[in-house]
C-alpha cells in the first residue's frame, strides 16, 4: 500500500474526510469537504506529520533546510513534519510566523529556526483555496530577510479551477512561481474509495461517485 493511499484511509479514520451537501466560501456547493479540525490528538498529529514528511522528501528531497507553517494551522504541521524528517534521518529546522507582533523582548515576527537570504524553506498547509493565506505568508517572510520557498506541500488537491479555467493550484503556482504539492488529489481518492469496504461500509458509492464527477464537470481542472 502506497502512503497515499495510507493518507486515505487515515482521512477516513479520523472522520476528515466527509461526503454529503458543504457549501464552501466560494458559494459553491461541493460533495466533500476535508475538515483539518479533525487532527486533535497528539498521536493524530504525528500521523499527520508522517505524510507531510514523506511527501516532502518525494518531491523535494534534501534540496531545503527548513519547513515554514502559517499560524496558526501550519504550526502543528511544520513541527510534526519536521520530527518525522528527523526520524527518516533528516534533521531540518522549523519556522512559524507569529499572528500578533510582540512589543517587547524578542519582536522576531517569526519563532524558530533563524532566517537569512540563504535560507530554503518548504511551505505547508492544510489545502489553498483563494492562496490569500500563502500571499500573507511570503510578505512575512519577505519582511524576515527574504528566505526563498523552494516549495508548498498541502493536504488535498481538491482539483478544481480557479478564477480562470485553470486548476486553482496551477494557477497559484504560476502566479508566485513555486511549485505546490498535495499529498493526495481527489482523482486518488476517488480511485482508492470507489466501492471499497471500510468497516464493513462503503464509503464511496456510485451515488456519491456520480455527484462528485457531476461536481467536477462543472468546477474541476486536472
């Protein structure tokens, strides 16, 4: 079994993943919706950072020094991918920014690892929707001596357009000029789920099956 499929059945586990009628900020309507809220446990968090971890090394393997989360979701995710590296024998620093600047002692904007022009960092998040949160994130490290993100891993690639007929990654991707991973697409989960007993229950139907594709006819990009 692939770690993607590992993902998968993980997003299952910890009721993440869920099918059925969310109306997303967009205004639209999808049929799955991916609820990160669902990590809430020490031992889920470090599963988590497992596959953070692992897509990490897949596709940038020891080219950074360095993962940087937003807050305050990224914080867990930053720092639970950086303890699965070091236990896959690379040890990398971690970095977060901070929602509210300090007026006293340490005015640092970000804690963690120290930050130069040098310094390669690998971006990770929980999905992107509009990118405003990556945007915020590169002005705060513009303000840091102006790492350069090498790369952004996130969750799921909900593999739907943006404002164009783009995939909204690849139109984000385009726009800052970093390359941006998922962990999983939902191609995969649809590919892996499709009939196949979880508990006993299938979790993905020829119903849900049908409303997702119709779903992805009008809002998806490959």
């Amino acid at each position: 079994m692939s770690y993607k499929e590992e993902f998968i059945d993980f997003l299952i586990d910890c009721d993440a993943l869920k099918f059925g009628d969310f109306e997303l900020k967009s205004g639209r309507i999808a049929p799955y919706f991916i609820n990160t809220g669902m990590f809430d446990t020490g031992s889920k968090i470090k599963t988590l950072g497992m596959f953070y971890a692992k897509a990490i090394r897949e596709h940038y393997a020891d080219t950074f020094d360095g993962i940087y989360g937003p807050a305050y979701k990224g914080i867990p995710l930053c720092i639970s991918a950086a303890q699965a590296l070091a236990g896959m024998g690379m040890d990398k620093g971690y970095v977060f920014n901070r929602k509210e600047a300090k007026t006293y002692a340490d005015k640092s904007l970000v804690v963690g690892m120290p930050l130069t022009s040098d310094t390669r960092l690998i971006l990770v998040d929980d999905v992107i929707t509009s990118g405003k949160a990556i945007r915020e994130s590169l002005d705060v490290l513009t303000a840091c001596n102006t790492p350069k993100v090498c790369g952004i891993i996130i969750s799921v690639n909900r593999q739907e357009r943006g404002k164009t007929d783009k995939n909204a990654l690849k139109e984000l991707e385009q726009i800052l000029d970093i390359p941006i991973h998922a962990i999983v697409t939902i191609t995969d989960i649809k590919a892996y789920l499709y009939n196949k007993k979880i508990k006993g229950k299938v979790i993905l139907d020829d119903a849900i099956l049908t409303k997702i594709e119709t779903y992805l006819e009008e809002y998806g990009a490959a």
